[in-house]
C-alpha cells in the first residue's frame, strides 16, 4: 500500500465515521473496488488522459450516482480528477486498516493445504475471538506448498504450524550437529 493510498483512504474513513456512515461506506467500496478489478477496461478508460476529466467524472456519475454513498461518489471522482484510480485497491485497504482498528476487529489469514470445512473454521474462528478477546476478520487460504498444518497470519505476527516449517526446522536441526 502506497503513502498516496493510506493518506486517500485514510482521509475517507475519518469523513465516513464523523458522519456514521463507516460501516455503509465500507461495503459499497469493497462492491466497487471489486468491480472496478473485474472490469480493468472501464477502470483504463476512467484513467484515460485523452478523454477530458469532466465526461470521465460523469461516466462515474452516470455509473454510480444513487448505488453508492455520495461521498463515496465524490470520493472516486476526486481519484479520477488527480489521475490515483490505480491506487482504488490500495485506498480500499488502508479504510478497512482504519475501520478495524477503529471497531477493534482483527485481521487473521489461516493458509492451510487443504480448503478447511465450515465446522474447522467456525471452531478456529471461535477459539481466535476466545484467546484475543476481539472480534476476528477470518480469511482462509489454500495453500498445498503447506502439505499439511496451518499457518496463522495475525496482527503481524505468523504462528506456523505447517509440516513444511516442521520439516525446514528439522533440517537445520540436523544440519547444526556436529559428529
């Protein structure tokens, strides 16, 4: 995440939650930044120089007046008139960085090498929220580079439990004796 986009989107979730609306503004910004990557065509024409900044900022308009909050609106154009819609995804980041630290919510990434049942990752969901005490934002990855185990990224700090960390610590284990 650029400067550019931790200030931007930053500056957006302050706005957002001063007037209530973080939570609103949250979703619709994810609804579109996900649009926004599924249709690269309609992002690069948005971000066309040749095209004057007042009819790009109206096939925002036309797009999205009515479906989005209107800061939210306004937030997109103001990325479209400074040329920054390429920093949309990194915007998108940093307000949700914002917003979870502000509603005390926290980030985990499991990577296991097999897709884990909805039972597995209630119980690990449960037990995160049990050991922290904060609400947990669980994203759970597939990964078969693991070959086995779980491997939990949260709040910056990564607690491996994969057989392919196991096997690497087994390895230097071994390579440190000296016969």
């Amino acid at each position: 995440m650029t400067e550019t986009a931790r200030l931007y989107g930053g500056s957006l979730f302050q706005l957002a939650a001063e007037e209530g609306q973080d939570t609103q503004i949250l979703a619709e910004l994810d609804t579109v930044a996900a649009l926004f990557k599924g249709s690269p065509e309609y992002l690069r024409l948005l971000s066309t120089p040749s095209l004057p900044k007042k009819e790009r900022t109206g096939l925002l308009d036309e797009a999205l007046r009515g479906q989005v909050h209107p800061y939210l609106l306004n937030f997109f154009k103001l990325l479209c008139d400074e040329g920054l819609l390429g920093e949309l995804g990194g915007c998108a980041r940093a307000y949700r960085v914002a917003y979870n630290k502000a509603h005390g919510i926290l980030e985990a990434t499991a990577v296991a090498a097999v897709a884990l049942t909805a039972q597995q990752t209630q119980k690990l969901h449960d037990r995160l929220e049990q050991i922290t005490g904060k609400q947990v934002d669980l994203q759970v990855k597939v990964d078969p580079a693991v070959l086995g185990g779980i491997r939990l990224d949260m709040d910056g700090v990564q607690l491996d439990g994969t057989v392919k960390n196991r096997l690497a610590a087994l390895r230097r284990n071994i390579a440190s004796v000296t016969l």
